[in-house]
C-alpha cells in the first residue's frame, strides 16, 4: 500500500440518521430535509428511540453535525471532548476510552448495535474503537453506567454505540455522491472517503471507500517527531436497505478493515521493536424490523444476525538477537438477535411498554507464535508453546432480558428491567508451560481439557421526575456483570507490565451502581450533574505470582496470574453546563472527577497482605472550556481549552507501566496540562463544507494519563466534504 493515499471522486448516499432500532423512514426525495429529529436521538440506553435530554440514564452524544465540525482523526479521538470520558492511547493506532475509571473488559463497545467486544477482549485498554471507520459515523451514543440489562456481559462502565450511516429511500431513481477529505500537519496525514450510491422507493444501496495513511507524529516543543507512529489503512463498506412492506425492512451491511504496521510505542525502542503487522476486522449484519404499529399486542420487532471476525498479528523485532518473533491471534463472533416491544401495559402505573429479547454468542479462538531469523524473515518456525491460547478455544452465552418503560414525557417516569445470562467456555488441553520449563526441577503440570460455566445477572431500577418545566431529578440503580473470558482463563505471555500465565479458578465479576442525576434544560441554558457510586465484587486483577519458585522471567519481568480477589470502589461526579449568551455566541464546559480504591493481595509476600490502592489507570479531574462564534448560520469560529489536573494516585501495576512511569525512580504520575485549540469552519452551500482547526496553539509537550504517546504539537488539520 502506498505512503501517499489517492483519492477517487466517486459517487455516493448522503448520510441518514438511522440506527437498528429506529422504525423505518417514509420515502423522500433527496430535496427532502434529512430525518433530523433522529439526530437529537439516543437508543442504546433503553432500545428506543428518545431525546436525548429525556434519557432515564447519563448519556453522552456525538452528533452527525459535531463530527463534521470537529473531523476526528480516530473514532477513539471522536470522544476525547466528551463530557465523562477520558481517552488512553497507548499509540496513534489505538484509543481506549475510560468511562467511570473503567476500560477494557469492563466497558462494552458495540457498532450500530452488535457487539465488538468479543470473548478475547483483554484486561487492559485495546484498539477495537480505533477499527470502526470515523467516515462512517452517523452519531456515537454512549450510556455512562452498567447497561448489562440490554447489552450483557463487560458492561459495568458503560456501553458505547457507534451507529453509523444507512442509504435513505427516494420516491425516484437518484444517484448521489459524497466525497470527504480530511489532512493533519502533525503527523503528515492523509485521509479519504468516497461513496457512490443508489436510492429508490424501496431500495437503497451504497457503497463506501476509505483510504488513511498516518506518518510519524510530532509531539510538543520537548518532544519532536515521535518515531514508531505510523500506520496505513484501509476500510470498506457495504449498505443495502430494502422495504419488503411499508412496515417491514430488511438491512444488510459489510463492513471491513485493514490496519499495517501499526506499532507499540510503549514497547519499541532501538533495537527492540513492536508493532501490528496486521490488524483486521470483518463484519456482516443481516436484520429484520417490523416497524411500530397502531395496534396490537407486539409493537414492533427485530431479528438480527452477524458475523464477526478480529484478527491481529503482532511482530517483535529484536535486532541483538537476530530474530523476528510473531504472535498471531483470530477469533470468530457469531451472534443471533430477538427483539420485540409490547404495546402499553394497562395494569401497570404509568402504562410501560415491555421490551423483552434474547441473544445468543459463540466465539472461537485461535492463535499461534513463531520465530525467523531477523535476516531471513519468510523462515519462520511454529512454536506452539508460545502461542497465546492452546488449540482452538470456544465460548457461547445465552442470554434473556426484559425492560419495562413508562414515558418519559410524562412528569413522572420509571424504568424496571433485568437479565439473567449463561456462559460456558471450553478450555482445551494446555501443555504450554510444561514444554516452555520442561528442563525445571519441577515443570509445570499440564493441564487437562475443561468446560467451566459462569451466570451473569443483573438488574436496573430507575425514576425520572420532573420537578419543573426543562428541570428533572433521575435516580437509576443497576447491577452489571463480565463473566471469565477466553482471554482471562487461558493467556499467556506478556501483558501489560507483566508476563501472564494462565488461571482457571476465576468467578463473575459482579458490579451495583447508584446514580443521581439532575438535568436542566432552557431557550438559551442547559446543564447536568451526576454523581455514580459503584461497588464490583470478585474483580478480576493480574496479581504478581510465583511460577517455578521464581518472582520473575529470565528478563526480569514480574509473572502475573488472573485472580477474582480484587473488590473496588468507585466515586464519580461529572457535570456539564451551556449557556447561549448571545444569538450568535456560546459556552460550555464540563468537568469529571474520579476517585477509585481497589483491595488486593500480594501472592508473593507470606501470609497475602491486603493492599488498599487506586484501580489502574484512574483518570484525575478533566474538563473542557469551549467558546463558539456563528455570526452566521453557514460558519463558527471556536476556542477550545481541554486540561487535566495531574495524576499522583497510582496502583502498584501503573508504577510498573512504562506508559506511566517510564523507569523513573520514584515516579510521581502523570503531569496536569492544558491544551489550547482553535477552530473554524464554513458551509458555503448545501453541498460544500470547510472546516479547520489549529492544535495545541502553545505547542505544549503533555499526554493523557496512562497513555503512551504524546499529544500533537501545535498544528493544522483541514477537513472538506462535498455531497451532490
């Protein structure tokens, strides 16, 4: 793939604000105004559609028109203004959003509804976000707090949604087209996409190319060019919407990446060198929704299937010992989706509507790890006590819910709902760590084929009472659930700061929230504040452990094992404010603040001492300042000022983490900072939109806490987008 992307004028659908879940649109033609009443709505909280300032939970969203004005370099980077969530990266390439001090296994990422968390989604931050195309998105919906009720397991932070663009109907044949561009000073970037589509009264396709080449960032003034930043990609996407009656739809989607070369740079260094050779994503979906109906028992409903694949291959390059060393790793997710809304229930207060539905999940997983000699890279030799799982490990989880839901529109709502899930995991024989010390006094046992199972239950509660016009009190308790994953039982090989080994004596993660929440809505003001307790018993935690009656690996990095006797506690409070002081000026700002404690024991020290300490990667108090002036309807100009208070409180494992402290003797944390941006952007006609911003105006060196990568120092990016 070349270095320098070209780009292809095609043509293409203009985007719509369509979701999963949203009933099916009547047709329109192109000079119809697009369905903007679906841009202000959010689904992934309860499965139906509603505004968002009528939510019955904290959510945050990124609109269609957010996007266009703030182009994105990531869809990781997409969130990094948004009220309640702190983005990690580890490198350019990745992007891990932290949500209630939470990430990882424990917050769940879907797109347009499906899950991409899959059953070797690992403990630390990962790069799934970052394999969602941005071109794509139509609107980023995110419910802060467990959604584990609607959505199952790994949803104790939060649930994020990427819904992205679905073909419109039009009541003639009308091709269409769309063409965005997007550059970056910073790291030399280039991005691209084209759509060419067709629209009719029943049927609409589309078809979508994207093309993004990154170079090496440059960091603030004491940083420069950060080598081991580049990466290519290339995505593609496939659209097809079909009315089989004017209240039944069937859509079909493809969606594909591809990712080269993106690196480690916490792990690349001279000499030594990381990076993801490949990373791919294939994704099918396939669903069929009835729209709602006037009467009836069954409102609507939906079937969904899908298909998805995650697949990575990771070279590490060590040049003193002449030798290539590759970890490969592929899991398959097939998933089936019931849905249906009932029609109000007379008996019940407040007349709710009943959701109620299952989903059904099975991955399989396989990976493998080789060696070749540096100079004769194409030798390579299978080691399959290397690999990172043991043969081809599979998961299945079944799961049921229900949610009952009053109107929200009412002065008085509620919202009561639950799920009860069933996993069973199948751990081959594991013979890995008997081959790798078969020469120790004592070898490790090898360990004989299982079947462990695991319940996930959980629970939600919650109230919405309108005190006064635009004000409302919320109140919601929930329960959310990860059950023991592929990745948990059988892992191993480096991790984090770490080197794991494999454990199967592991438990349900198990997590209760209570939440208050008060929201005010006015002409020209509008604000919130919710303050979130929650409790996770049985957290799972690497811990440091013994293997062969060593501490530590011949390259003195600590062994870890998987253990369920972590518990923490979380304080989160995150509040927002806008205000419309003028017609034509704005501001806003918000701010989160997190405190987290986690309790634990050190299996190396006689006796297993607790140890009270802060959860990994707990973000400090962050907000945002933004100041916008639209003179007119087609144009803005915008201040933005992003900060972040310093980090002192650190665990035991981010002391270890070079992303963190990168071996310093007594390392304090991550410094504060503040970022100063400017932006503009103009719309000169329906069909043309310009829009620039100018970063890190003090070209100041600072990076997020517990990320690996400094932030871009001061810099231009020029985004354009023509639709016809």
């Amino acid at each position: 793939m070349s270095r320098r992307v070209v780009l292809l004028v095609l043509f293409a659908q203009p985007p719509a604000h369509a979701s999963q879940v949203l009933p099916a649109p009547p047709p329109v033609t192109d000079e119809a105004p697009a369905e903007s009443p679906q841009a202000e709505t959010v689904v992934t909280a309860t499965h139906t559609p509603r505004r968002a300032e009528e939510a019955p939970r904290a959510v945050t969203v990124v609109s269609r028109e957010e996007l266009a004005r703030r182009p994105a370099r990531t869809t990781p980077e997409a969130l990094a203004e948004q009220e309640g969530v702190f983005l990690q990266k580890t490198n350019p390439a990745g992007g891990a959003p932290i949500v209630r001090g939470l990430y990882g296994q424990h917050l769940l990422l879907l797109v347009d509804g499906v899950r991409l968390n899959n059953a070797t989604v690992r403990s630390g931050p990962n790069q799934y976000l970052n394999t969602v195309d941005p071109f794509l998105i139509e609107q980023i919906e995110l419910v802060r707090g467990p959604g584990s009720v609607l959505h199952g397991s790994d949803a104790l932070g939060g649930v994020v949604n990427v819904r992205t663009f679905w073909p419109r109907f039009s009541s003639e044949p009308t091709p269409v087209g769309q063409l965005r561009a997007q550059a970056g000073s910073a790291d030399q970037s280039l991005q691209g996409h084209v759509r060419a589509g067709l629209s009719l009264m029943n049927t609409a396709v589309a078809v979508g190319v994207t093309l993004r080449d990154f170079n090496d960032v440059r960091g603030g003034a004491l940083v420069g060019r950060q080598r081991y930043t580049a990466y290519e990609e290339g995505d593609v996407a496939l659209k097809l919407r079909h009315r089989v009656t004017p209240s039944m739809q069937l859509a079909v989607q493809y969606q594909g990446v591809r990712q080269f070369d993106a690196p480690r740079l916490d792990r690349s260094v001279p000499g030594d060198f990381r990076r993801f050779t490949q990373q791919q994503r294939d994704f099918f979906q396939g669903r069929l929704e009835r729209s709602r109906a006037a009467d009836g028992l069954l409102r609507r409903w939906t079937v969904e299937l899908s298909a998805h694949r995650q697949s990575e291959q990771v070279d590490r390059f060590r040049v003193t010992r002449d030798r290539v060393e590759r970890d490969a790793a592929n899991v398959w997710t097939l998933g089936l989706r019931a849905e249906g809304e009932l029609s109000p229930i007379e008996l019940l207060p407040l007349r709710p509507s009943l959701i109620m539905g299952l989903d059904l999940f099975h991955d399989r997983a396989t990976s493998s790890a080789a060696r070749s000699p540096l100079s004769e890279q194409e030798r390579f030799v299978l080691r399959a006590e290397d690999a990172r799982y043991p043969g081809a490990p599979t998961a299945l989880s079944a799961g049921l819910f229900g949610l009952l839901a009053s109107d929200e529109r009412a002065p008085f709502s509620w919202h009561l709902g639950g799920r009860l899930q069933l996993h069973r995991t199948h751990l081959p024989e594991d013979s890995r760590l008997a081959e790798l010390f078969a020469s120790a006094v004592s070898p490790p046992p090898v360990l004989a084929e299982d079947t462990v199972s695991a319940v996930g239950v959980a629970a939600e509660l919650g109230v919405q009472h309108r005190l006064a016009p635009g004000l409302s009190l919320l109140a919601n308790l929930g329960s959310g659930f990860r059950a023991p994953n592929i990745d948990d039982y059988l892992r191993l090989g480096a991790e984090g700061p770490g080197f794991l080994i494999p454990g199967r004596d592991l438990r349900t993660e198990q997590s209760y929230t209570g939440e208050l929440g008060l929201r005010a809505r006015r002409e020209d003001f509008s604000a919130e504040l919710f303050y979130a307790y929650t409790v996770i018993r049985g957290l799972v935690g690497n811990v440091p452990t013994t293997l062969i009656g060593e501490t530590r690996t011949p390259e003195s990095v600590p062994y870890l094992a998987r253990q369920n006797r972590d518990s923490a506690r979380i304080h989160a409070l995150e509040g927002a404010v806008v205000f419309r002081a003028l017609p034509e000026l704005t501001l806003a700002s918000h701010a989160t603040w997190t405190l987290t404690r986690q309790r634990r024991r050190d299996l190396t020290v006689p006796g297993e001492p607790l140890i009270l300490e802060p959860l990994s990667r707990t973000p400090p108090l962050n907000g945002l300042v933004r100041i916008t002036l639209a003179p007119r309807e087609a144009l803005f100009f915008e201040a933005v000022a992003r900060w972040a208070l310093a980090q002192h409180e650190l665990s035991a494992a981010d002391r270890l983490d070079v992303r963190t402290c990168a071996e310093v003797p007594e390392c304090q944390g991550t410094p504060g900072f503040v970022g100063f941006h400017l932006r503009a952007g103009v719309q000169w006609s329906p069909h043309w939109r310009l829009s620039g911003t100018l970063q890190n105006l003090l070209d100041s060196t600072y990076r997020t806490h517990g990320s690996g990568v400094e932030e871009a120092g001061r810099s231009v990016v020029l985004a354009v987008e023509a639709t016809l």
